[in-house]
C-alpha cells in the first residue's frame, strides 16, 4: 500500500514535520494516522524511530528511501555526538535497523523530549513544518533567519506546547507563526556561535574546523571533535560560572539578552533557550581567543583561592576526564608553567606536580623540598640555605601569611647543584686532604688561611663544605716558598714531624693556624722531604723549633705550676700526670739549678699547657652536652667501655674522667639515634621498624640493646637507595 500524494522531505526536515506535510497532503483527519499501518510497539517520539520494520513500512508508504526517512530523525546527528571508536558498537548494539542510533540514557541529555517544542516562528510561517535540530538542546538560533528559537509561548508564557495538527500552542490557541522573534544578525558572537553549531551537527565524529570561522592557527578547535566541542561549551560554562560568575566573558554587554543570574547552578535540561544561548556564546568567545582568555580566567580564580578551597584544577581533572581532554589539561599546565615565578599559584602548585607525573607531561620536572634533599644527600635545613642563596630555582611562597609555606624546586637545579656538589669536599675530606684535623681545618678557615664554600663560619650553615680548588691553593699558598730537602734518616730527637713541633710550640699558645703563618713568613726555619703538595711532608731541625719556642718564651713570661696543682686542676693523681708525661699530652719544664742533678730538678708547667689540656680533654658534664645525654649515662657508657676515656675513677682512680672532645665528637657524629634517623630518612617510626625488622638497617651492638643507635654511613646508603627506588 502506498499514499496517493507523496511529498519529498525538505533540508532538516523532521520526521514529525513530514508525517504532518503527508498527512495533509492526503487529507487524513487523524493526527496520528501512521499507526494505523505501523506495528506495535510505536514509539512515543516518532522523530526517534528504531525499528528496521517501521522504516520499511513507511518507505513502502511515502516512496521515500530507508535511508533518507533516518535523515529525518534524530539519530542523524548521532556521529556529531559520539566518539568514532563508539560509533561501530552503537549500530548493533539497538534495535534491527543498520544505522547508528542513539542510546536511551543520552536523549535526555541532548534532545527534548516529545512533550517539549522549540520552534523559529519564520521557519513554520514559510514551510508549515518542523525541523529535526529544534530538537537538539544547544541548537537556540535559526541559521536561516538568524533569529532566536522560541521555547516558551509568548501568550500564556509556559513551555511551548504545539498542537501539531493546528500549529498553535497547545495551552492557549496561539498560532506559531505569530509568535515574536529576537534577532541575532547585529550581535556577531551569536552568529558566530549559530555557524558554529549547525555546521558541526552535520561534522560527524572528525576533527570540527570551520573554515568561516576566524580563529587563531594554534586553537584547539581545529583538533577537536564536535562531541567534545558541545561537552565543553555546556560542562565548561557550568563550571566557571560556579568558580568565576563576574568573569567578562558574561557581562551582559557581550552577551545578546542580559543573563539572569538567579538559578544558574542547573543542568541542560531544565535550562531554556535565552540562559544556553548565553552559556555557549561566553564559552565561544573563551574559545575564539584562547589561550589569551583561558589565562585571564585562571588568574581570577587563582586568585580567589586558598589552601582550604583550591579545588578548581581537581574539578577540571574530574569533570574533563579521558584522553580527549589532554589539550585542556596540557593549557592549563602550560598556564601554570608560565605563572610559577608569581604566587597567584600558589594553591595550586601540590596539582601542578601531581599532573607532571602523568605520562605525556613535557614540562620540567617540580621537586618537593623533601626530594630534592634527598637527590642532594642533605638535610631539608640545609637545602633551605641553597635556596635563600640562590642555588636552586624555586616556586614563588605565597604573598599571605601562612602556617606552613612551601615550594616547588626544578629537578634541574638540583641536577646542576648536585654536579657541582660533587666537586666539594666536606670538613672530613678537607681534613684528609689537608693532613690535620678537623678542629684544625675549622681554626685554619677562621684565620683566614683556608677559604670555605659553605659553614658556620661563612654563612652560617651547620655543615662545611670546601672546593678542591680552595684546598689545593691554599696548600699552594703556604708551602710554595718552602725550600726541598731530603729528609736526613727519618724522624729523630734531632728531626721533627708535624706533630711533635705542634705540641711543642702549643705549651706557649702557638696553634697550628700561627705554626703555619710562621713557616709562610720563614720566621720558623722549615723544610720539604719532596716535592709534594701536603703538610705531611713538612720536617724541622729540633734545634730551630727550640730557638723559636725560647724567643716566644723570653717575649712573654707564662705562669707556671707545680706538680701539686696541676693534679687539682686536673683533679688527677700524680701517677696520672705522670702518665700525661709520658704520652707527652703534657710537657713540663725543668727548672734550671746546677746544685742539683738532672734528674732531680724540679719541674713545672706552664698555665697555658694545662688550660689547652683541658679544654681538649674534656670533663663529663662537657661531654654529656655534645654527646645529649646525662652525665650519669656518660659515666655508665665510659665503665662499660663504650666511651674511651683518657683517665677516671675506673681507670686510674682519679676523680672525674676525661675524655678526647675531638674523638668523643667524631665518635657522636658517626651514630644516629633512632630519632635523629627518621629525620635523616624522613619517614615514618613504622617505616624504619619495618626496615629494621627486613635487615634493611641494623642496629649498632655495643650498646647494649637498651637504646637503638645506627651508624651514620649505614643510614646514609640507605638514603641513596631508598632515592633511588
């Protein structure tokens, strides 16, 4: 069976609008006259037909193609709507038709329902029809006419309601074609936005970029896909008018009908026509300039967030969410690459980092301060000195006043820094490489014989730090005028090292930084046993060392004590002073008397011998400060052998012990505590008793088992290679 009058559909043409074409064409009184020939089921919204029979009925009906009765449903704007790897499961996954259809849960979203008209009053008046995109949501404007779609009847003002039959509102009588109409030909935006949107409905699933449309070369639009393009301007006008409602983009003055502002927080499908109109037309123009407008509006949202609401990056993360978004997520890191130096980002900066570490992130690398520490193999404190210096290149702090303010470090400063790390030496290896001590480096640097890097001295740091170079030229400096002598039969009464020459010039006060100015003047006769760089190839004659003692002697008359008081200083027995001789930590002098033989001259010592005695063998309570224990705990520790102790109670019956403060300060910094540990590593106790329990780090054995202590170098190859897991 076939009707007798047939018509061809017109351009858009829905298929509500043909059926009612045909329907008086061949003077059928029945609105719904097609059901007649149809099976059931018949859908509600003939404009969304599914079944393959439908179609071949009325195309036996009408003579019109299958294929071209789809066109004039809404599944002809599926493609536009849907990703192209989606599109080949939506033709077989409903109904039995060969064509892509739409998926019931996505209509609402979209499209109106059947209940619901949207119609240009130009188009009805010239063509007594309807057209399929009214039907689409964010389709609000005629391209033909450029003028506004009308969605609400203007008479009794609810939501249009068409009698299909009559053409008038379905409430109150009122013919369509009488409806008034807005026009959109002098505000370019809106007309921007028309061309815009029916062209891309008729895009399909490709990359949508509209040759009439005049937008920079680098806009995302010319990469974008028309599902992605619709989700954006509707999602993205939602958000930023949550997070930014002032912003330029929707003053009125830009937009075709002033926005009203009350209810804006609703979804598409309770919007009306006017506020989507709006919505899209602001997001165009956010579009049309990008990135320039994007960036603006970051920096007012950024702007007017804290540490307690800085949420806005993880609502783009949430709300724009798979790999078509990587072009929104990729502008906003590069936004926040540009604004790193300015605190406006602040709030921002723990997402920035987060999002590098996805794949495909070609920004430079951000470091928390706890990393970079860590790849630098120092302490949080000190990298902090890096930074006030220069060092490292930072995020800019916050310009309010915070509890906890932090930064952000390029992994590439602290590659740099680390390089040039390597080329320094800390106060052990400057020691080592100088041949003396670490004390003695220390009194070098303050003299100003030994130039340092970094330290307490320098710039107020806790830890020394010394370049090669300094080393080198100081050594350079002090020894370049000293003359090569071989060195006669080794070191004898007659031929002196180093050392002994130090002990004896300090009972007169001579330290090694004025030991060393004296061989750079030649006041004091030295030689070099080869041509080597080093003090430990530096002799003198006992003979000159002796002459210069016996001139510093006669220029300062020192006060001397006896035996007697020496022992109640040093609160010793004399067979511990004797013992103090011996070993030569203490050198007496014999008072000159020819009535008496040598050996039965008496001696004394010099005050100044005792009080540097003293001060580098140290009391208990001295030693319990360096050591932050008890004075008690430091007793316990020297009887059961864990400290060394010079002399004491346990020892040799003397009254209080002494201990070397060079060696009890080597001794302390070789051994962390527990504590002292976890702020090294920085982690947690739960973490460290797990890597204990694993034998990642053993506990020292000598004391005891009553406290944990650990090694220090133990804990630092960890550091390296918890770094590097």
């Amino acid at each position: 069976m076939h009707l007798i009058n047939r018509l061809t559909p017109l351009p858009y043409e829905s298929m509500v609008g043909l059926l009612e074409r045909l329907r008086r064409a061949n003077h059928y009184e029945e609105p719904y006259w097609y059901h007649g020939f149809l099976p059931k089921p018949i859908p509600h919204n003939i404009n969304a037909l599914r079944l393959a029979t439908h179609y071949r009925i009325l195309a036996e009906l009408t003579g019109i193609s299958p294929e071209r009765l789809a066109a004039c449903t809404i599944h002809r704007f599926v493609p536009a709507f849907y990703p192209e790897e989606e599109l080949a499961t939506l033709v077989h996954e409903y109904g039995d038709s060969n064509i892509p259809m739409w998926k019931w849960s996505d209509t609402g979203r979209w499209i109106h329902s059947s209940s619901v008209h949207k119609v240009c009053p130009l188009c009805y008046s010239t063509d007594q029809t309807f057209f399929a995109p009214w039907q689409l949501r964010l389709i609000t404007s005629c391209q033909k006419h450029q003028v506004m779609l009308v969605d609400t009847c203007p008479s009794c003002q609810n939501s249009l309601c068409i009698t299909i039959s009559s053409g008038t509102c379905a409430r109150c009588g009122k013919p369509v074609h009488s409806f008034p109409t807005t026009s959109i030909s002098n505000h370019p935006a809106s007309l921007q936005l028309t061309n815009l949107l029916w062209s891309a409905i008729e895009c399909g699933s490709k990359p949508y970029s509209p040759a009439s449309l005049s937008i920079d070369a680098n806009n995302p639009l010319h990469n974008m896909a028309t599902c992605t393009l619709f989700t954006f301007l509707w999602r993205g006008a939602q958000l930023l008018l949550s997070r930014d409602p002032n912003n330029p983009i929707f003053n009125d003055s830009t937009l075709l009908i002033p926005l009203v502002r009350e209810g804006l927080y609703i979804t598409l499908q309770q919007a009306n026509v006017n506020l989507i109109h709006n919505m899209l037309t602001a997001m165009w123009q956010l579009l049309q300039y990008w990135p320039e407008t994007w960036h603006m509006t970051l920096d007012r949202i950024a702007a007017t967030e804290d540490d307690g609401y800085a949420r806005f990056p993880r609502m783009l993360q949430t709300k724009f969410r798979g790999g078509e978004w990587d072009w929104l997520h990729q502008s906003w890191m590069a936004y926040m690459q540009v604004r790193t130096d300015t605190d406006i980002v602040y709030p921002w900066l723990r997402y920035y980092r987060i999002a590098q570490r996805l794949p495909d992130r070609q920004f430079p690398e951000l470091l928390s301060q706890r990393e970079a520490a860590r790849r630098l193999g120092i302490s949080e404190q000190n990298l902090k000195t890096h930074i006030a210096s220069g060092d490292l290149r930072t995020t800019r702090p916050p310009a309010q006043n915070h509890k906890r303010p932090w930064r952000l470090i390029e992994a590439e400063s602290v590659k740099q820094l680390g390089l040039a790390r390597k080329t320094q030496l800390s106060l052990t290896e400057a020691a080592n490489s100088y041949g003396v001590s670490k004390e003695q480096i220390v009194a070098l640097v303050a003299a100003g014989l030994l130039q340092a890097t970094s330290g307490p001295l320098v710039d107020g740091t806790s830890t020394w730090c010394f370049s090669t170079k300094a080393i080198m030229d100081s050594l350079t400096a002090l020894l370049e005028n000293v003359p090569i002598r071989t060195l006669p039969s080794g070191f004898t009464n007659e031929i002196w090292d180093l050392l002994r020459v130090q002990r004896t010039l300090s009972t007169i006060g001579i330290r090694l930084p004025h030991l060393l100015a004296l061989v750079q003047e030649g006041t004091l006769p030295t030689y070099r046993a080869e041509n080597t760089i080093g003090l430990h190839v530096l002799w003198w004659e006992s003979l000159a060392v002796l002459t210069t003692l016996s001139q510093f002697v006669q220029a300062e008359q020192p006060v001397m004590l006896s035996a007697n008081m020496v022992c109640e200083r040093l609160e010793c027995k004399p067979t511990t002073l004797k013992h103090l001789v011996s070993t030569r930590l203490l050198m007496p002098i014999q008072v000159q008397d020819p009535t008496k033989p040598k050996d039965k001259r008496r001696q004394v010592y010099d005050e100044r011998d005792v009080i540097s005695f003293q001060k580098r063998y140290i009391t208990t309570d001295i030693a319990a400060k360096i050591l932050r224990i008890t004075p008690i705990t430091v007793q316990n520790w020297a009887r059961a052998g864990r400290l060394t102790a010079l002399m004491g109670p346990s020892i040799d019956g003397s009254h209080i012990y002494r201990f070397d403060k060079t060696m009890l300060a080597e001794w302390r910094y070789q051994r962390l505590t527990f504590g002292e540990a976890l702020k090294f590593l920085g982690v947690s106790k739960a973490t460290l008793d797990r890597w204990v329990k694993q034998g990642k780090l053993i506990p020292l054995n000598d004391m005891d088992g009553k406290q944990r202590w650990f090694g220090r170098e133990d804990v630092v190859r960890l550091q390296r290679f918890s770094t590097h897991l």
